[in-house]
C-alpha cells in the first residue's frame, strides 16, 4: 500500500511540475506587445530576404574545365 501512496505523489509532483513550466512558458509569450512581435518578425524577414539565390544548374555546368561539365559532355 505504501509504495502506491509513493507513486501517486510522484505524480502529483511530476503533473505539477509540468504545470509550472507551461505557466512560466505562457507568461513569457505573454509579456511581449503586439507591436515587439511585428517588429521582430519583420527583422527577421529582412535577414532571410539578404540571402543570395543558389546557384542554378547553367552556372554549375558552365565552363570547359569543370569537372561536372567535362563529365555530361561524355554522353
């Protein structure tokens, strides 16, 4: 019987642990205006927007000496 009452608290523990960092997590989230967040995101767009396009096939294959063109042109 003991090694129930045992368990039952170490559940009771582990679910209000659980509780504390979802509410811990939510306060966090919540401390944030609207207009913080809209500048965030839009920083981060900047960024990704700085990114280079990759490279395409026609600029991989171009040239004689490259090893990709010297092999396609094999066959």
């Amino acid at each position: 019987m003991r090694l129930w009452k045992l368990l039952g608290l170490a559940g009771l523990a582990g679910v209000a642990a659980t509780g504390a960092v979802l509410a811990r997590g939510e306060r966090r989230r919540r401390a944030h205006t609207p207009e913080e967040i809209r500048t965030r995101l839009r920083e981060r767009h900047a960024a990704l927007a700085d990114v280079p396009e990759p490279v395409t096939t026609a600029e991989l294959v171009s040239g004689r000496g490259h090893r990709l063109a010297r092999v396609l042109r094999r066959r």
